[in-house]
C-alpha cells in the first residue's frame, strides 16, 4: 500500500473538503425544500450526510448562515434559469408550454422549492434579507428590461410563477379533487396567463387611479370572549415570529390572558391553530373572491388595480406577512394543508352557486374555464405578497395593463357567454 507523499497530502484534503461541502450544500438545499429554514436542523444535517458536526460548525453558524449561502452560490443562477424559462413562454407562439416549464409549475424542483422557502422568511434574518433585498430586486429589474412589456405586465408574470411554486405542495395535495392532474391545469393555464398578459389592447389602456386600501388581519367575530382575543393575538404572533415560532408564551403575552384560558375551547394549542388556520383561509376567500361578483368590466378592472397596490403596500405588511408564514405552515404540516385544501374546496363550491344564481346558463366549461383563471390569479396573489415580503420598489407599479388584459380575457372567455338572470 503507497503511502501520500507530502505534495499529495494537502490535495487529498482539498478534495475531501470540496466533496464535503457539495454533500452539505445538496443535503441543506433537500432539507430546505423540505422544512423550511425554521425547520433545519445542524443535527440532522449531520445525520444526512454522515459527517461529525465539526465540518458543519466551520462553515455554517446558524440557519440563516446555510441559507444564505445556498442563496448566493446556487439559487441565485436558478432563478436565472426560471426567469428565462418563463420569459421564453411569454414571448413564444407554441401551444403548450415546454416540459421543464410545466415541471416547475406543477412539481416544482428542490432548487425551486428552497427558492421560495427563503423568500418566504428571509424578512425575519437580517443578514439574509439585506443578501435577497439586493440580489431578487436586482434580477426582477433585469426581467422587467427584457420583457417586451408593461412594467405591470413583466411583474405579473413573475408573482404567477412564485406563487405556483409556492403553492404547488398544498394543491398536489391528495384532497385537492378540483384539480387532481396539477400538470394537466397548468398545460390549461398557462395560455390563458400568456393570453392576459400579452394583450396589446390592455397594454395600451388609459391608468386606473386606484388607492390602496387597508387589508387587516382577520377580524372574525366567534360569539366567545376567548375566541375573538385569542385568534387575533395568534395571528399577531404568526405574521411577525411564523408559525413554528408562535408559542404558548408569545401567544398568551399578545392576548394579555393566560394561555391556560383557552384549554376552555381546544384541548391543545394544535386545535387552536386548526381553528386559526380556518380563520385565515375563510378571510382570504372573501378577500380574492367576494368583491368581484357581480362588477362591471370597469368596475372589475379598477377593483383589481386597487388589489394590485393593497397587496404591495407598505401599509399592509402584517397581513402579506401572515399570507406568507401561514402558506409555509400548510406546506409543512398536513393536517394545515388538508385544512386549506378543503375550504378552498368548499369556496369554489359555493362560487358554482352563486354563479348559478347570478347567471341562467352557467354550465360545467363555465366552472373549468373560471377554475383555470382562478388558479392564475391565486398563484398572481400569494406570489405578489412573497416578491413584496423582499423587495420594496411595487408600490409604484402601474397594474392597470395587467387587470385590464386579465378583465378584457375573464369577460370575453366567460361573462359575456352567460345570460344575467332578471328578477
């Protein structure tokens, strides 16, 4: 057996080191996708790859550190490769979308779904927001220079994809019965996306002078003292510390009562989460769905400029916040998911009757065609609240081209087929 002479023994070492450091930056990268940043741990870090805690410590000091890292040494060229993929849809004339596009739509890649999980967070790591702030309002300005499009328009495009990746877990779910082949939705939905945002006649619309208006957390009333104090103060907790850091203690500090008080109503603090859980999803239906039934094509458009500006606002950061931490929570923790799944369920039910009411002739294409540009505005929504989490430069986006193309495609595919019902 040769024994390494003394040249060879330091290049052993660098190639034992690089190939520790790409076992560690690949595991991190699955352990992200996977739990989150909240969720990683140095121990199973160390238990994944089969290395002592020592190469971890003397690279990493904290979550945040991995994150970063990971950030600026892989995600980063990923998400150039995401925005080319999705610059390449928007200015193509193929029917379809390429695999790779609907890949990530539908079952987003682990680089995909550690991209959005520091996102989501990276608002409460100092160090990691001032790295995402920078690097992410860099890169949108880039898409928006090669875009070909309304500023409004190259942004939407964007909070489309973010979104999609960011909610793919929740609506891959098992439960999610409305649209079970998520890969066949999105084959379904992307040309409509395409048909929205490339609409030279909304291009060209005159600005809607829309304000943004005050978006609060969920205020629901439970006819129980316990209930209106403890939902809202654990809402608090969430938008600010996330889900997996709302404890008892920060809770009961924020309602002003002991927590024991709420043993009352829910035999652990899982159940008051599930009834918080419901709280919020109940709130954001109302939010993204009531408030259009029944609009004018004008009244349609000036409403979605004014949900434009109120997403992006400064002044709502508590509510984009909670939107962000309790969309990781669903991703993470399945009972949440099921949770979520089953009133979004529920919600589109209950718009098949109201539509039904409002309209004589509402068949089943009317509901297939609404579910596919519903799926494009709830992936434009949450994916606009995650962009805005990290970047402060959207509140001066003009979206009337972007509603504009979204009302003149939702009125000319669907309303104007519908006979209004007379009383």
């Amino acid at each position: 057996m040769s024994v390494p002479n003394s040249a060879e023994r330091p290049k052993r070492r660098r190639r034992n080191a690089a190939a520790n450091d790409e076992l560690l930056d690949n595991v991190a990268l699955e352990l992200i996708a996977q739990h989150g940043v909240d969720g990683l741990s140095f121990s199973e870090l160390s238990e994944k790859t089969g290395l002592t805690r020592a190469p971890i410590y003397a690279r990493f000091d904290s979550p945040e550190d991995v994150a970063a890292e990971l950030w600026s040494k892989i995600l980063l060229s990923h998400l150039d490769d995401l925005f080319a993929l999705n610059s390449q849809w928007y200015v193509s004339d193929q029917e379809v979308p390429s695999s790779e596009l609907l890949q990530e739509f539908s079952s987003p890649s682990v680089k995909s779904s550690a991209l959005v999980e520091i996102l989501a967070v990276a608002r409460r790591f100092p160090y990691l927001q001032d790295i995402v702030a920078r690097d992410l309002a860099l890169k949108i300005e880039s898409y928006i220079e090669n875009a070909n499009a309304p500023r409004g328009v190259a942004v939407t495009q964007l909070s489309v994809l973010f979104g999609s990746l960011f909610l793919a877990p929740i609506f891959n779910s098992s439960m999610n019965v409305l649209t079970p082949d998520m890969s066949e939705s999105w084959k379904q939905s992307l040309p409509i996306a395409r048909e929205i945002l490339t609409d030279d006649v909304a291009w060209g619309a005159e600005p809607i002078e829309a304000s943004a208006i005050e978006i609060p957390l969920p205020s629901m009333q439970f006819d129980n003292e316990l209930l209106d104090i403890f939902v809202p103060a654990t809402m608090l907790v969430i938008s600010r510390s996330g889900y997996e850091h709302a404890s008892a203690n920060r809770i009961a500090r924020e309602a002003g009562r002991a927590f024991n008080a709420i043993y009352e109503i829910f035999p652990n603090k899982e159940a008051l989460m599930t009834r918080v859980v419901s709280a919020w999803v109940e709130d954001g239906i109302n939010i993204a769905f009531t408030p259009f039934l029944g609009l004018s094509a004008d009244d349609f458009a000036s409403r979605s400029v004014m949900m434009g500006r109120s997403l992006v606002s400064m002044g709502n950061r508590p509510f984009r916040n909670l939107r962000n931490e309790m969309t990781l929570a669903a991703r993470h923790h399945e009972p949440i998911t099921e949770n979520m799944v089953r009133l979004y369920a529920e919600a589109a039910q209950h718009g098949h009757v109201a539509f039904s009411e409002m309209y004589s002739n509402a068949k089943d294409e009317t509901f297939l065609e609404l579910g596919r540009i519903g799926s494009i505005v709830r992936s434009n929504g949450f994916g606009l609240c995650l962009m805005a989490s990290c970047v402060g430069t959207l509140e001066d986006v003009d979206w009337t081209p972007a509603s504009r193309g979204h009302q003149r495609c939702l009125y000319e595919r669907v309303i104007s087929n519908l006979t209004l019902r007379r009383e």
